[in-house]
C-alpha cells in the first residue's frame, strides 16, 4: 500500500457511492416526484430533517479532495497515467457544475416554492431532473470507470520490485 | 439475511401496517432500523475492502510479463 493507491482507492469507492446514490434516485426517488402537487406536499414532509442534499453536499467535496490528491501522488510517477485522473476529475466537476445550473432551480420549483402551477407544469420539472440526472449519473460512470483503470495500473506499477524499473518509464 | 430477517418486519411497521401505536413505538422501529442499517454498511465496506484487496492481486497476477519479471520478492 502506498499513498498513490490509497489516495486512488478511496477517490474510486467514493465515486462508486455518487454513482449509486445517482441511479437510486432515478429509479426510487424521481418516478416518486410525479403527480403533483399532493407527490410533492409529501415528498416536502417525507424530508423534514435530511434531505439528498445535505448527502452530496459532504460526498462531492471529499471525492474530489481525494482525486486532486491521487493526482498528486501519481503525477510524477505515472505521467501518462495522470490523465485519466485529470478526466475523472473533470467529469466530476461537470456534474457540479450541471447541479448548480440545471437542477438547483429545478429543486426550488419542486421542493421550495409554493405549488401554484398547475399539475402538468410540475411533472415536466420532474421528467427535466430525471434526464439531468441521467446525464450526472453518466459523467459519474465515466469517472468510476477511468479511476478502475487507474487503480489497475498502479496496482501494476507498484508490484513489489516493479518500482523505479525502466518498463515504467515507457508509460 | 439482515435485510429478510431484521428489516422487512421493520419496514412493514412504519410503511404498510395501521399507524396505531403510540410515536414512540415507531421512534423505536425507526432507531432500530438505522441501527441495522448501520451494521449492513459496516459488512458491505468489508466486503469492499475484500473486493479491493483481490482486484489488487488479479491486477499484478495479470500483468504483462515484461513488469511481471520485475517482482523479485516472489510474494503477491
């Protein structure tokens, strides 16, 4: 175990929890948004002292604090290897930024302000969140995916007696 | 088998049967429940570690030759 493997370790499980937490609330939480406004009313109580919000505000922050860091560690080490981290980086800081331009407004219409609108109005919101959110949840994959090769290549580069050897050099 | 056997009964007291015990009863369901909850998550992050562990070996077992050659320790 070294900090490149544990700080790439931890960024992977971590992204792994975005990605299911993402897929949970398409398939559990948004069909459970439609047919408002009595789904709403109940979905406002139903969350009257967490909310989804308050998961992803501590997750999304840590994930990325151990990405920046495992492209730290392995950016002299595995300079072809830095890349991938770079992109699972991006894809990341893309889902943030799809959050706070696309489905913040979308929560303040279905979570915040009064449901004067009529029925149709707000299950168009909903149907709008769930296609973002496919698009967040994809972006996340990508992420798992490019940090699960990464993690393959250093548990490769870092075989007991493979350090330091020339083969390395050639990535 | 925590999932069948200690939170499906938990899970039909709050969600499907009539709400007629008094609120701490179903406080109680409810603190039970998360406490479960908890122990599921402490055997799933095991099983993650374990999971984490093998791909590490899989990974330097499967390694092409060229850096396999290298491992002079003998030991994965």
């Amino acid at each position: 175990m070294n900090l490149r493997m544990v700080s790439t370790g931890i960024a992977l499980v971590l992204s792994a929890m975005l990605l299911g937490t993402g897929v949970y609330q398409n398939v559990v939480d948004a069909p459970n948004y439609k047919g408002a406004p009595t789904s709403l009313e109940r979905a406002r109580g139903f969350y009257h002292a967490t909310n989804p919000g308050m998961f992803f505000r501590a997750l999304v922050p840590a994930t990325q604090l151990f990405l920046l860091l495992a492209i730290v560690f392995n950016w002299r080490p595995a300079p072809g290897m830095r890349w991938n981290l770079v992109a699972a980086l991006s894809c990341l800081i893309a889902t943030d930024v799809i959050t706070f331009r696309f489905h913040y407004p979308r929560n303040d219409i279905l979570f915040v302000a009064p449901l004067t609108q009529p029925p149709a109005y707000y299950d168009r919101v909903v149907t709008e969140w769930a296609i973002g959110n496919y698009v967040r949840v994809a972006l996340t994959l990508t992420a798992v995916v490019l940090l699960l090769v990464s993690m393959i290549r250093i548990a490769r580069d870092t075989t007991p007696g493979n350090i330091g050897s020339p083969v390395l050099s050639m990535r | 088998m925590i999932t069948f056997r200690f939170h499906f009964p938990r899970n039909r007291i709050p969600l499907e049967d009539p709400l007629t015990r008094p609120a701490a009863y179903y406080h109680q369901v409810v603190t039970e429940w998360a406490a479960g909850n908890s122990i599921r998550l402490a055997v799933i992050v095991t099983a993650i570690v374990l999971v984490a562990v093998s791909m590490i070996r899989i990974a330097r077992d499967t390694a092409p030759k060229e850096l396999r050659d290298f491992n002079t320790s003998g030991a994965r």
